[in-house]
C-alpha cells in the first residue's frame, strides 16, 4: 500500500538516504560527479530533521508497505518525499510566487506511480492552508524530469544560475498562480 503522510523526525534518516539517491540519479552528466559522490545521507537527515521540526515547514513523505515491496512485503519504507514553506529570499528580486515547494524526490523504482504528484497535491494543500496565494518550485534546466511540472500546469517564470558543487547551473522557476491551479491538476488521475 502506498500513503503520504506528514513526516515525523524519525523518518529524517530515510529521507536524507533518499535525497541522496534521487540526486545521485538525476544529476550525473549536470553537477560534479565528485560533488555527487560526497553526498552524505547523514548530512541531509541532519539537514531534514530540522525541517521537520519547523513549525511553518511542510514536509510529506510517500511510503509504501505490504504486497507493493513485493510477495513477502516488509517493513514501511520511505520511497519519496517533498518539502515546502513560504517563499524563501531570492538572490535578485521578489520570488516568484508566495509559497515554495522546495525539494520532490521519488526513488526510481517508484517513479511513473503517481508518487509525485500526490506529494504535490500534499504541499500544495499545506501551503494552500498556510495562506498562500500560489506557488512556485526551482528545477535544474538540464533535468530531464522537468516536463512533470509542465505537465501539472506550471508555468516559466524566472531563470536563474546557480552554484552547485562549484558548477553553474540553470534553474527555471515553474509558477502556479492561483495555487487552485496546482491543487486541481494534482487532483487529476495520473
């Protein structure tokens, strides 16, 4: 069975391993392959725990149980994630949108499940009841993943470089203003 839930501090462990490997996965060939292999689970579940015990922040886990680990099952396993907030403070100028779906990771073996957009409709809803009139999320240009937020209705709206791991990279910003917009088309059927 596959849920999302509102993540608690003990699931920070999880979500730091997979942060790690969505990026690990992702980003070959786009940031340092030495930037990648430094990754640290243990850095990022420090990173996530603080997150977690935020109180504005909104952090939602996808986790899968039962017959969808296979014929034995298992025990529950965190198998995505996403996080969001009011806008962070841009570089240069106002952010593009009042609230900011910050990270959506998805290990592959549960991509094209509908993972991510349930993550999605969970954030948007939080930021939603947070106040927030819409929404935006920054995806590396060069991501190939990128057609997901097309594809849920977001709209281009800045382009900033980055550094990341020493190397410039690209990012575009992807709006949803109203954030109903979003809201709606993670309502949809996969």
């Amino acid at each position: 069975m596959i849920a999302i839930r509102r993540a608690r501090p003990a699931d920070a462990p999880s979500i730091g391993a997979v942060h790690v490997a969505a990026w690990r996965s992702a980003y070959p060939g786009i940031l340092p392959d030495a930037y990648l292999a430094k990754l640290s689970a243990t850095r990022q579940a420090m990173f996530y725990d603080n997150t977690i015990r935020a109180s504005a922040a909104g952090v939602h886990v996808a986790t899968a149980s039962g017959l969808d680990l296979g014929p034995a099952g298992g025990p529950t396993r965190i198998v995505g994630f996403v996080t969001d907030g009011l806008a962070r403070p841009q570089r240069s100028g106002p952010a593009p949108a009042e609230g900011e779906i910050e990270t959506l990771y998805v290990l592959d073996d549960w991509r094209e499940r509908g993972l991510g957009r349930r993550l999605m409709r969970a954030a948007a809803a939080h930021l939603a009841a947070a106040g927030c009139a819409s929404a935006f999320v920054w995806v590396l240009r060069q991501n190939q993943s990128r057609w997901f937020y097309e594809r849920l209705g977001g709209k281009v709206a800045a382009e900033a470089t980055i550094e990341v791991g020493g190397a410039p990279v690209t990012q575009t910003a992807y709006v949803w203003s109203p954030i109903d917009k979003l809201v709606q088309a993670t309502s949809a059927a996969p």
